[in-house]
C-alpha cells in the first residue's frame, strides 16, 4: 500500500530580493534571490519525485511600507 502524504499548504512572501516560504505552519525557508529583471514578480510551483496538485493560489501586490 502506499501511504497518503499530508497536504501541504504554502505561504510564499516575495519582497524585492527577499524570498520567505512558510511550510504548514512549522517550517520557514528564507532565500535572497536575484531575479534577471526588475519587474520580475513570477513564482513557480513545481514537485520532484512526484505529483502535485495546486488546489488554491491567491495573490496580493503590497504597498511600500510608510514609516513616520
């Protein structure tokens, strides 16, 4: 038999070159990445080993942070 894997739910925070990924709550991955361009705001999901299923994806544009 082969056993059932736990759904994973992402969250994925893209600002400038900073990468955060929370995994189920329990994991944070944080990256600095250098996109080729400036306007580079694409993310990709992909599975190694595999299959996967993206069942929801939302995504929200942020505003400059204002500090006064």
């Amino acid at each position: 038999s082969h056993a059932v894997a736990r759904p994973l739910t992402l969250r994925v925070f893209l600002d400038g070159p900073l990468l955060e990924v929370f995994a189920n709550d329990e994991l944070c991955l944080t990256q600095q990445v250098f996109p080729l361009r400036p306007e580079s705001v694409e993310l990709r999901a992909f599975a190694h080993g595999g299959g996967a299923r993206i069942l929801e994806a939302d995504a929200w544009e942020m505003s400059a942070a204002k500090f006064e």
